[in-house]
C-alpha cells in the first residue's frame, strides 16, 4: 500500500497542495501547528467558560488531535510505510567487506579533495532549479515524484528555535512544503536543499534523502555545489568509518583529507555548537528518536548515516 501511495496518490496530492500555499512567502507548516496547539490549549479554556463538561472538551481534543493525525499519514506520512530503497530500485545490498570500504573511503576522500574550491556560490534560485532538472531525470525506478517549479523551500518563523536543536530544515507534511533555516551557511545549502526536497518527493528515510543530496549536488555544473555534495557526506563517512576502522586506520584516514577541508569542518561544527541549547536539544533529540523508530525507521537517528551503504550498491551506470 505504501509504494501504491507514493507513486500514484502522493505525487498528486503534494503537487496540489504545494500549488495551493505556493504563493504564500512564509511556511503554512509552522502557523498550521501554531494553530492546532493555541486549539489545544484554548478548547478546554472555552469549554470551562461555555460550560460544556468534560466529555465534550475530551472529544473535541480526541477529534482534533485524529484530524491533525490522520492529515499528516494522507498527506506525506504513508510514505514511511514504502518499500526500501533496495528493493524499490532492484539494487543488491552489498554486504560490509574491509576492501570494498577501504576502496571507497579512498576514492571517496581522492573526490573530495579534487572537489575543494572556494569558488563563489551560485544563487539559491539558480541552485534550486538546477537541483530539479537533476531530480527530473532521475530513473523512475527509483520511485521519486516529479519536481515542480512552483515548489521553492520555505523559510522559517521561529529559526532561533531551530538552531538551537540543530535542525537545518524539515518537510512539511501539511502542505508540501520544505522549510530551510536561515542561518544555513553558503557551503550547507545546497545538501541540505536538496536533502529536503527529496523528502518532498517522497522519500521518507533520512539516509536516502542523504543519498540523493550527495547524488544531486555532485553532479552539478557548479564546482562549490559539488564540493558542498561531497563535503555534506563528510560527516555520515567518518561516522562510519571511526566505527568500522581500528585506530590508526582511522588516523590515516583523517590524514588523508586536506586540513583546509577538517578546518572547515571543525569550524561548521563549532557554529551550529555555538546555536545549540543542550536542554531543548535533547528532548526534541529524544522525541525524534522516538519518532522514526515509530514509523519504519527502526535505526532512529542512525539512519542518516547509513547513506554509504545505499552508494557502495549503486552501480557506475545508475543513470541508464
């Protein structure tokens, strides 16, 4: 049912509801929960002035929170429920060996520093919709929907809130819509623009969307996009790699990569860090570890990181 929806109900649905709030410069995701929360609050508050008893304030709560519930699987969330990545693409897992992950962080890193340049950037329109004609010829196997270009990323109201859990941006299941928080660095944006929309095209697992952001920005004309693809995966590889690697495996590994490269990355780490509000942090941590081992992603947050896996089994010829 899961893939019946992503490839034939979703793709109409996000389309429609993407052109319907569109022309509206702010996010309707975030004004949508402002709304359902004040209703939250404000139901009793009414049904105490009103006096209509308990009963009926618990069954407008229940019928709220089902409505908001109910709108968010119809809207986007059924796609958590499609077949994985390997099977949606007739891709083979390829099963951890230490030769194959050695070639890979090799060739890896040997791309990522041919691709450093401190090139300028382009603009985020012209990004943006470079990024969609890429997506566009993107196998239909692979099951993603097809861009539009009406849909543009969303820039969010309460943004300190954000970076101070970490969150770069997220998509909006009300309304298809991606938001971006807007103290994105220049080197950030591209990945994570991309790395949101693909959500909005219906891929719900994070390290998927990873995948694609890598896939995408790699394969621009532009050679600070496609040094911000690589630089993006910087982080889920060494994650794997300090994991899988002895010691001093890892260490030459670290060695391989131009300081100018861990320099900035030490220093991206060091701006989000200087954001981030430990205690708010960690709940909307835990509340979204809690949220996707609730809806098919049974690795949490780990997920991220397992985009390596989904690039190790995709062939040189994934584009035919």
């Amino acid at each position: 049912m899961g893939e019946l929806y992503a490839r034939h109900l979703y793709p109409v649905l996000s389309a429609f509801l993407s052109a319907l709030v569109s022309w509206i410069p702010f996010s309707m995701e975030e004004w949508f929960f402002v709304g359902a929360c004040v209703l939250l609050v404000g139901i009793p508050l009414w049904s105490w002035k009103k006096k209509k008893g308990w009963k009926w304030t618990l069954r407008a709560e229940a019928e709220l929170l089902v409505g908001v519930y109910l709108w968010f699987y119809v809207g986007w969330g059924i796609n958590y429920f499609r077949k994985d990545f390997f099977t949606r693409s007739s891709l083979e897992y390829v099963a951890y060996q230490d030769s194959t992950f050695h070639h890979f962080l090799a060739d890896y890193t040997r791309r990522l520093n041919q691709a450093y340049t401190q090139s300028p950037f382009p603009s985020q329109e012209v990004i943006e919709k470079e990024a969609k004609q890429l997506f566009a010829q993107v196998p239909s196997r692979f099951g993603l929907s097809s861009p539009k270009a009406y849909q543009h990323p969303k820039q969010v109201m309460f943004n300190t809130l954000y970076s101070g859990v970490g969150v770069l941006g997220y998509m909006g299941p009300f309304f298809a819509e991606s938001q971006l928080n807007r103290e994105l660095p220049s080197l950030q944006w591209p990945f994570t623009y991309a790395h949101e929309y693909s959500h909005l095209l219906g891929i719900s697992s994070e390290a998927e969307a990873n995948f694609w952001a890598y896939q995408i920005c790699i394969r621009s004309v532009s050679p600070a996009v496609r040094y911000s693809g690589y630089f993006g995966l910087l982080p889920y590889v060494l994650s794997n790699a300090a994991a899988l690697l002895e010691e001093a495996d890892y260490r030459q590994l670290l060695s391989s990569i131009r300081p100018e490269i861990l320099q900035t990355l030490r220093e991206k780490q060091a701006y989000w860090q200087a954001r981030y509000n430990p205690v708010v942090g960690r709940v909307q941590e835990l509340m979204y570890e809690y949220y996707l081992k609730g809806n098919q992603i049974p690795s949490g947050q780990k997920n991220y990181a397992e985009v390596v896996a989904m690039i190790l089994s995709l062939p040189d010829e994934w584009c035919s």
